[in-house]
C-alpha cells in the first residue's frame, strides 16, 4: 500500500509542480512515513480522516461546477 501510494502521489505532484520537484515529494513522503510510525495510531487516523476531508472540497466544488454535464451523463447512462 505504502509503494503504490507513493508511486501515485508522486506521479501527481510532478503533473502539477514539475519533474525537477519530485525530491521534495521524496522527501516529504519520507518525513510522514517517519512521523506516521512515531505517532499514536489515534493521530494517524485522525489526520488521514482530515486530508480525506481535504480531498473532498475540490471534488464537490468541481462536480458542482460540472453540475450540468453529470446530469446529461447520469441521463445518457439511465437510457442505455
């Protein structure tokens, strides 16, 4: 779980901020890793839950935006 995680956010921040900064992805990635195992379970959660949270609100902003186009797609898949 821990590879593919990682293989995914890091793929993702070099789509967003450029191949020259996956280190600091790296980095960052290694410094949570770290963190993560010196840290009570209960905090671990508790921020997963927060960042899941975090990942939500651009979701819904962009599926409100794209409101019209769900709905013509969710009609389109209703009457195949």
């Amino acid at each position: 779980t821990m590879i593919s995680w990682f293989y995914y956010g890091e793929r993702c921040f070099v789509y967003l901020f450029g191949e020259r900064h996956s280190m600091k992805f790296k980095l960052i990635f290694l410094l949570a890793s770290f963190l993560g195992s010196v840290t009570s379970s209960a905090n671990v959660l508790e921020f997963s839950d927060m960042m899941i949270l975090a990942m939500a609100f651009p979701n819904l902003i962009g599926l409100y935006m794209l409101k019209h186009k769900v709905v013509q797609a969710i009609r389109d898949y209703r009457h195949l």
